[in-house]
C-alpha cells in the first residue's frame, strides 16, 4: 500500500464490524486493487463529494485517484467484499457476492447520515468467480450518466462520485479502456443479503442483519410490536414506491435480479438499463433478457416477487410458529399492490395535472384509455407528457402530432382539457430531458475514445430535468428512425 490519505479522510467499518461473517477483508494477495498505470480522472461529482466531507482539489490529486481506484486506503479503513446471494433471471445462486465491486468503508453524509463509499471496477475479490474484477469506461460511465440522471428526477439512488481512467485495457469481445467507478450509497443491504443469512441456517446471523437493516434505514421499525416484520412492511412501502416512480418515467431496469434490489429502496446497479421511448409495456432492452422476464411492464410484478424471497429469508425473525410466520409475511406482502397501485396512481394524476380530489372513478378510464393510445401509436412516452402540458395551456398541437389516430387522442384531450389541468404543476414532474438511448451511447463512445464533450453536455441536460433550455432541443427529440433496436449489457 502507499502511503495514507490526509487524516481529514475518515473512512467507518460498520459493516464490517457487525456482519464479519459477510464481509471478507480485501487488503491481502491476491485480493488487492489493480494498479492503474495512467490514471485519469474522467469525471468528479463535486457537490456529493462536499456532502461526503470529501475534498474536490484533493480528490482530484494524484492520492486522491488513487483513493478512488482502491489503490490507496485510509489509515483504520476495512476494505470488504460484502457477500451475499440471489435469484439471477429466478435461478437461486446460493454464493454471489461483490465479484469486481468493494465497499472501502462508511462516511458521514451532510444529513447526518452514514453513506458507503464504493468502488466498482477496482480489481479482483474473493467472490470473482474466474472473473478479473474490473470495468471498462463505458458502462462506468453508463451508470454515472443514469444514476445522476435518477438522482434529478427525484427517484430514490445510488449516487456516482467519480469515474477514473486506469490506462490498462480491459478484454471483454475486444480491448476496451479501463475504469473504476466510485459511487455512494445509503447501503448496499439487498434482499440477496438476506438471502445469503438465511441460506447459513445461523438465526443469529440473520437478526443481527435485520436488526443492522433497522438501524440503518427504517430506525422506526425498532419500536415496533414486532421488529422484524416492520422492517419488511418498510421495505415493501419503499419498493412499491419506487418502482412506481421508475414506471413513471419509463425507466427499464433491465437486471432486476434479487441481489439488485435494496434494503433502502434506492435503485441499484445500472447495468442493462435504459429509458423506454415508444409507449410498450413488453419493452426489454437488455441483450439477455430473452424472455422479457425484465421487461417495463413486469417490474411491479417482478418487484413483488422478489419480495416474496426477502419474506422467506426472514421467517425464523418473524414467527417461532412457521405458519404463524408465513401468515404474517403473506399479510405484509399483500400491502405492496395496493401501496404500488396508490403510488402509480397519484404519479399519474400528476403528470396529467389532474387534482388529487378527483374521483377515483374519472381519472382510471382516462388513465387506461391514454396508456392503450399510446401503445397503439407508438407514441414516445417522455415528449407525451411534456407536450401535453402545452396542452393544458391550450394549444394541443405539438402533443396531437405524435398521434396517427387524431380523432382519439383529440376526443381524449377534449374530455381531459375538461377537467382543468394544472399546467404549471405538470411541467414540474414531468421531465423535458431523459439520458435518451442513443445520446447516451454518443457520449460514451466519445469517452471510450478520448472526447469527454458530448458526456459532459448531456449531463448538464439530465441533471436538469424540468428546464426546458433553448440549444437543449437534440436531448429532448426521441432517437432517429435509422437508429435501430437498442440493446443494452451487463458490462462484465
């Protein structure tokens, strides 16, 4: 190891300290991060790095990157892989685990809070698997991009901190740059870690979890009856809000295996994802997703699955009479539809402008009614929304354009214009500018080659969403017809 960081980079082993049966220390060969010969900062997020009590101009110094790539550890620090399992496409695998990721350690966010400080990239880890544990630039900054992108929508994240250029290629089908990704996150908890407790078969283990889950994010649930059984009544509330907020804006996870859902209820692990375009609810952009297990439409159901194994992983928590567990968790999973349903719901009242004291039984059909047009016209989802509050101004132009069937969609805004929409209001929610598809891959094939512009510039756009800005035009227009289908993937 170099020599330690400046003593102002503190850097907590919670983790570590309380689950040490799954977190397997880093720091002895051949566990140790990959030296980056010509290191490179690509991108830093400076706010974060302030919440974090982290210096930019350090950060950005040669120790700094070296912090960043998992070369060079703080002084106390407790460098660990955090294992645990998961369903993978609904196949268990029993011993998963941070294969080329590494939590450095715990710091304290400006909130108050603790946040994990993590690298993707750095290197091989105990739970690699023949894998060489590193990444390559564009799916680094793919999730830079996306996550900063959530994080300004206002759904619930794992933040970017950085992304470095290590100056050594990375084989997958071809020699591709290398990078790390450092990100911050509430925790990285998942289901997938309870999964992992259960499967030892050591009770004690599983509530020490549980009760380290509580302490971290749903502090509520301590007080509760039954301890255990609210943390999993907070996480089905989060889940059901979040992926509501992700249908919302159409965003497709792509990979919403059990190991990639949180604890927290903040999104996780963009690999294979994408912003949908034209309104499908059967839309799948990962490449591996043959069977549109993961598609648009599937996430509420997928995410109720899932949770349906994190249930399973905390019986022995919730009941000593297994029947009496199982009717508890069958009782607290049921909320999630409803909870999700009501979630979708109000987003949906919202981006339509309509008030929340509207009857139930005006806004469905209408809602239904809209959802079924835009399929049927291959309407793209995010300009819909925009356009429309043009609508609710009065001039219905710009969103009837979208439209092949004009006299549904014309009866449809004449009936929704009757209702008095908050044009104002819809413009705050819904967004002018998303990481459009093929924006997305133009920036990071310029970075893999060396031209950080057209990143930077689409950045500026995502990370402001809601304000629509002359020059901006080319982020808000869908992808042009030649194109193509697009496909995304894992990155590995």
């Amino acid at each position: 190891m170099s020599i330690a960081p400046p003593p102002t980079v503190t850097l907590d082993d919670q983790f570590a300290r309380a689950l040490p049966e799954m977190a397997l220390p880093w720091q002895a060969e051949p566990w140790q991060a990959e030296q980056a010969p010509a290191p490179r900062l690509l991108v830093l997020n400076g706010q974060l790095a302030e919440e974090c009590g982290l210096d930019t101009d350090w950060l950005r110094s040669s120790e700094g990157l070296r912090l960043l790539l998992g070369t060079h550890v703080p002084d106390g620090a407790t460098p660990v892989a955090q294992a645990y399992a998961g369903h993978q496409f609904g196949h268990y695998a029993p011993r998963l685990g941070d294969g080329r990721a590494l939590l450095l350690g715990e710091v304290v966010h400006a909130d108050g809070h603790p946040r994990d400080l993590h690298l993707k990239g750095s290197g091989r880890t105990p739970f690699s698997r023949g894998g060489d544990g590193l990444a390559a630039v564009g799916p680094m900054l793919r999730e830079y991009v996306v996550s900063e992108a959530m994080h300004a929508l206002g759904i619930p994240t794992t933040r970017s901190l950085a992304v470095v250029a290590t100056g050594r290629p990375v084989r997958r089908d071809t020699l591709l740059p290398g990078a790390v990704l450092a990100r911050v996150a509430s925790s990285h908890l998942r289901v997938g870690s309870f999964q992992y407790a259960r499967a030892t078969d050591d009770v004690d283990l599983l509530r020490r979890l549980a009760d380290h889950a509580i302490a971290r994010h749903h502090p509520h649930a301590a007080d509760a009856e039954r301890p255990h059984l609210a943390l999993f009544e907070a996480v089905v509330a989060a889940q059901a809000s979040l992926v509501a907020r992700w249908m919302l804006v159409g965003f497709v996870h792509g990979v919403m295996n059990t190991d990639n859902m949180t604890i927290s209820g903040e999104t996780i692990d963009y690999g294979p994802c994408a912003f949908m375009e034209a309104f499908d609810p059967a839309t799948v952009y990962s490449s591996i997703d043959h069977a549109g297990r993961y598609a648009y439409g599937n996430q509420p159901l997928v995410a109720e699955w899932n949770l349906a194994r994190l249930a399973e992983a905390l019986l022995p928590l919730l009941s000593d009479d297994q029947e009496q567990a199982i009717a508890l968790a069958v009782e607290a999973l049921g909320a999630f539809r409803r909870q999700y349903n009501g979630a979708w719901s109000t987003g949906m009242r919202a981006k339509l402008g309509l008030p929340d004291s509207l009857d139930d039984t005006v806004t469905s059909p209408l809602v239904d009614e809209l959802l079924a047009l835009l399929q049927d016209n291959h309407v793209d989802h995010t300009s819909f929304y925009r356009r429309l509050g043009t609508a609710a101004h009065g001039d219905t132009e710009p969103a009837r354009e979208l439209f092949l069937d004009l006299a549904a969609i014309d009866d449809w805004m004449a009936r929704w214009r009757a209702l008095g929409p908050d044009a104002d209001a819809m413009q705050r929610v819904n967004p002018a500018y998303i990481p459009r598809n093929h924006l997305v891959e133009e920036a990071l094939t310029a970075a893999t080659e060396g031209d950080l512009g057209p990143l930077e510039r689409l950045l500026d756009a995502v990370t402001a969403p809601y304000d629509e800005r002359p020059g901006h035009e080319r982020y808000a227009a869908p992808a042009p017809d030649d194109f193509g289908a697009y496909r995304t993937f894992c990155g590995t």
